[in-house]
C-alpha cells in the first residue's frame, strides 16, 4: 500500500497557520493513506503562533499520529529587502532537510513517500524545493475565491499590460475583474498592492501561483459560484474549493487563564434575549485610537442595543505587535460610559469569538471582515457590519455587501494602516446608522434571510455529497495517482 506525506508550509501568522491545521487534519482524516508534517514559521513579535504551536505539541498525537507538527527555528531576516521574502527564504535549508527523509523513502518501506508540498501564499519559494524532489505544489489560499481572482487579475495588469497597480491608491478608478459580477472600486483594493514597498512582492507571489500543480480556497461553491466559475477561463491551476475550513474549538488554544472569562461572558449572554446583542470585535491585529473608540462608544449608547466590545489598546506608535488588554478601559471611554451602559453592555479585552458568535444571543456582528471571521459568521448564521481595517479586509467586505448581499456597511473602505500617524474617522453617526441597519428588521430582513440560508449551505457543502466534500476527495486522487 503506497503511502504519502503531504508537507505543508503555511505563510507565517495565526491566520494562516490554524487554517493551513485543519486542511492538513481533515486531508488525513478522509484518507488512511496519506500522513503530514506542518512547518510553523514564526515572527519574532507574534507570541500567538508560539502558544498556538505549544498547544498543538502538548495536545495528543492529531489523527493517530498522522499530522505532525516542526517548528523551525527562530532567524534574523536580512537587513536589505522585504522582511517577510527574506524570513521565509532562510528556512529552505531546514525545511529540505526534513523533506527529504520522506523523499528517499523506499517503495516498499513503512515510511510514507513525499507527496506534495502544501504551501501558504507568501510561501511560494518553497516550490523550488518541491522541484528539487520532483513533487508537486499546492497553494493552500486562506481568503475567498474573488479576492484570489482580483489578486491574479492584478498580476496581469501588471505583468501583461505593464500597469503600475499602486498609482491606483486613493482613485476613484473602478476595476471590471473576471471574478466579480460588479465593478471594484479601487478604494477596496487590497491595502499590499497599493504599498509601494509591498506591490511588487506580494504579485510576484500570484505570478507564481502558475507554477503549482492545484490552488486550495477556503470557500465554497455555493457561496462564491461565479468567482469559482470566473476561472474556468482563466489560465491558471485547477482551483479546489474545499471550505470552510474552520477551527471551531480555536478559543481553547488561548490557554486556561482566559477560561474563567469565557465561562462569565456566556453566563451574562445566557441572561440576554434571543439575538439582541449586538458583538464588536475587530481581530487579533485590531485596535484603535482613544478618539475613534469614543466615537463607537457614542454610537452604542446612541442606539440603546445590548452589546458585547472587545476593546484592544494599540501597540506602541512605531512597533510592531498585536493589541493588547486595557488594565483599565475606562482611560479609552468617555467618562461614565461604563455606569451608564452596565445594564445593556459589556466592554471586555480580549474575546472568545468562537463561543461569542455560536450563542443565540447574538444578532449582529461587527466585523474586520477577516476571512476566517466572516466564515464563522457565516457557519453560525450572524449577520455582519463591515468595517475593515486592513490587507484584503476592504475587498471582502465589498464582496459581502455588494457582491453577495450577506452583510452590510459602516465602511468598506476604511483603513488603518499601522506605521500611519494619523488615521480617517468614523463618525458616531454613521457607526449608529450601521448598527441600526444590522440589527432592525425592514429593508434587511433579506440580508437576514440570505445569511440564514448561506448557513444551512455550508454545514451541508463538507459532508458526503457536499461540494467541498468532492472537490477535496478529486485532490485526494490526484495526489494519490501521481505517487509513482
């Protein structure tokens, strides 16, 4: 019996990591044959992956031992050039040493035979050391289907028609891309191509995305039909929606100093009606300006709703790093917002947003409009209040309000770039104007209506039968039937 280790490289972060987790689980749970190892790549300011990574070490062996998980060793990324390019380049060495144990592997032998490399986006150098060893390379792409078509369509504005994508910034230019029904304003274009520092390295990486044997996206048909079917006419790999991927007991990777926290919020939603609350949260990378949070604190008291804030103080001005907890979140606040609100709201730290979303309680979520967020929202049925921050977040939430009508807007082209010293502001009133659209009935009990259905559709596309479930199964074969 022929066996394969599929090795997975994931682009660093927590976003892309725990995704990149699940796929590796769920690829060796539908098949007996196939084991993987997990290279984690991490930053030297992001703690997260290193608890993450701890709690994956310390858990039992995944799926009978079958998903292993290497840390490679922490490097300095070169002084000169991109830091990101150079900090996955230095780990080649490491991670062809690894690989070739599986790629020496005797027909015959016990030991699995190397299969396929599985990489992250920003990962694609990896696909020299996938040639080395004469296997293929799959993209594994943690966004949605339209922002890999919008992505790709931008490679070759620039690559074929010598278009500098970054003269784009701040223009009222509108875009018609292959993968989108309407036209995308150049205002949600993804804040990495507008970056004259960034453009060139992050199309690169799309330009190379030609090279591999298959793209992985974390969606699924029935939620991004006409960008999955935008690329049969593309000249690209074979794209397999296999979403959503999900990591829906990802609050326990935290650790158990938040687990009294979590037990108090669910007890205080527990005592809230059947979807009043209204649940502001903003990713592990969101935060804002003591001014800025004064303006939602106005709206929420404005609008009288229940609400649940999870309210992050900035990292210091000019470093690097994730928000963190207020010891007191009363400095951010307008004075006596907390005694006013206590019978209808809680401002918390740091949130189990998992948890959060599966309640009841919760009629609305305002969002980053992160990927992996708007994919809980979408499984738990929680209608979304864009309000994007930073990276591709500006194109999804133009994909969810405009493209799909699964949400709707306080901004979708807000940004909050993170060395900037000054940032746009969102007014107490236009927040109020948002939150009363996501959570009054009238004119958005469509939305509400689509989202319910969306979700029914998603918790049906990964079961036997399901789209995602055969797109994964026809990966599955075609990894399996290149095994010589």
């Amino acid at each position: 019996m022929k066996r394969g280790e599929l090795v997975f490289v994931p682009s660093p972060g927590i976003g892309q990591l725990v995704p990149a987790v699940e796929v590796a689980k769920l690829l060796v749970q539908r098949d007996h044959r196939l084991s993987a190892t997990i290279f984690i790549i991490t930053l030297p300011f992001d703690n997260k992956i290193t608890t993450y990574a701890d709690s994956l070490a310390s858990s039992s062996s995944s799926i009978d031992g079958r998903v292993k998980f290497v840390t490679l060793p922490e490097q300095e990324p070169a002084s000169e050039g991109n830091f990101l390019t150079s900090l996955i380049e230095i780990q080649k060495p490491h991670v062809r040493n690894a690989a070739a144990r599986f790629a020496h592997s005797e027909s015959g032998s016990e030991e699995p035979r190397l299969a396929a490399f599985m990489i992250g986006m920003f990962c694609t150098t990896m696909i020299d050391i996938a040639n080395e060893f004469g296997v293929p390379t799959y993209v594994f792409y943690t966004s949605s289907a339209g922002a890999l078509g919008l992505m790709l369509h931008l490679q070759a504005l620039r690559d074929v028609h010598s278009q500098d994508i970054t003269e784009l910034k701040d223009s009222d230019t509108e875009l018609t891309v292959p993968s989108c029904v309407n036209p995308v304003p150049a205002k949600v274009l993804p804040s990495v191509v507008l970056n004259k520092d960034w453009s060139t390295v992050i199309l690169d990486q799309f330009q190379r995305f030609k090279e591999t044997k298959g793209i992985l996206v974390n969606t699924f048909l029935e939620l991004e039909c006409h960008a999955i079917k935008s690329f049969a006419n593309c000249e690209i790999p074979l794209v397999y929606p296999v979403g959503p991927i999900l990591d829906l007991m990802g609050d326990a990777h935290v650790g158990s100093s938040y687990d009294r926290q979590r037990e108090d919020l669910i007890c205080w939603l527990d005592d809230q009606p059947l979807a009043s609350v209204v649940f502001l949260c903003f990713g592990s990378m969101g935060s804002f300006s003591e001014d800025q949070v004064r303006e939602i604190a106005c709206a929420l008291e404005q609008c009288g709703y229940r609400f649940l804030w999870s309210l992050r103080r900035p990292p210091p001005k000019g470093k690097m790093g994730y928000p963190s907890d207020y010891a007191n979140p009363e400095v951010a606040l307008p004075d006596g917002f907390l005694e006013r609100t206590a019978t209808v709201g809680r401002v918390i730290g740091w949130a189990p947003q998992v948890a959060v979303l599966a309640h009841p309680a919760v009629g609305g979520f305002v969002s980053h409009c992160g990927w992996n967020s708007i994919l809980e929202s979408i499984w738990y049925g929680v209608p979304v209040a864009t309000w994007p921050l930073h990276s591709e977040q500006q194109f999804n939430a133009f994909e969810m309000v405009r493209e799909l009508g699964l949400s709707v807007e306080i901004r979708m082209d807000y940004r909050r770039e993170v060395r900037a010293e000054s940032e746009s502001m969102v007014c107490a009133d236009e927040i109020e104007r948002g939150l009363k659209s996501l959570m009054e009935s009238g004119n958005e009990m469509e939305m509400r209506k689509k989202v319910k259905e969306m979700k029914a559709k998603c918790r049906m596309v990964t079961v036997e039968g399901g789209t995602s479930y055969s797109y994964l199964g026809l990966l599955i074969s075609e990894i399996l039937d290149n095994m010589q």
